[in-house]
C-alpha cells in the first residue's frame, strides 16, 4: 500500500476574514452586522508508479495526475438587541438573520498514463506523459461544488 500512495505532492491555502459593525441608535438597543468570507485555492500533483506486491496488488501502467481547485463562501450576520430591566429582573432580546453564500467552489483536473520517465516523481506532470493513442487515454473531470 505504501507505494500506491507515496508520491503524492500538494498545496492549500486559505484567506478568511471578517468584519463588523455595531450601532446603538438609542439607549440598550444595538444593531450589529457582521461580514466574513472564505477563500481558497490550491493545487495537486501525484505519480502512479507501477508496482507488484503480490497477486492481489498489482499495477504495470504507470502516470501522472494533475489538479487545481479554488473557491469562496461569505456569511452576513444582523443581529438587533434589546438590553431592559422589569423589576428585579433583567431582560434580553435578540433577533436576527444569517445568509449563508457558497459562491463558487471550482475544481478541475486530469490524468494520462505511461510516464516518459518512469519511476521519477519529480518528472511526474502530464505533459511529461508517451503521446496518447486515442482520446480515451486522457482522463479529465471538473465540477463546480457550489452549483
């Protein structure tokens, strides 16, 4: 198992903020609305080296993998507040609403077998794959997540 998944190379990153404001128009009542984003984007690289462990683990067509991915989501949050007291008792009140925005969510990638130099990870990207013989020897996918 371990030479199926030791050649494996990748990068995240993530940008995440938030901001708000909060206004009291009048004496124990506030509004608050706050704004946060996430976004990412990153990449993948792996190599399928061929391998024979066995009868049952067994690969003789080596290749390379090759992905990219990015995206972003925000949430804006109002909240109105009202701080009174009645008698010996104090009271809060808190209303409010969340939107919730999955705005894109992108990844693609694609895969060819039959390294030009087989067995060397640092080599391993697609265009550096034997010409294909059809177009059935070139994988490739991408979805948007967030549709």
């Amino acid at each position: 198992m371990y030479y199926r998944h030791n050649y494996n190379y990748g990068k995240g990153n993530n940008i995440i903020g938030n901001v708000f404001v909060e206004i009291e128009p009048i004496r124990a009542l506030k509004f608050r609305s706050s704004y946060g984003t996430n976004a990412w984007f990153g990449h993948s690289r792996s190599m399928n080296p061929t391998y024979g462990l066995g009868v049952l683990y067994r690969d003789d067509v080596d290749g390379a993998q090759q992905s990219q991915n990015f995206g972003n989501d925000w949430t804006w949050t109002n909240t109105l507040s009202y701080d009174f007291e009645v008698g010996d008792h104090e009271i809060n009140a808190l209303v409010g609403t969340e939107l919730l925005q999955n705005q894109i969510n992108n990844e693609v990638g694609g895969s060819r077998n039959n390294l030009l130099f087989p067995g060397n990870p640092r080599y391993a990207y697609l265009n550096n794959t034997q010409s294909p013989e059809s177009i059935n020897d070139i994988n490739t996918w991408g979805a948007d997540w967030a549709a």
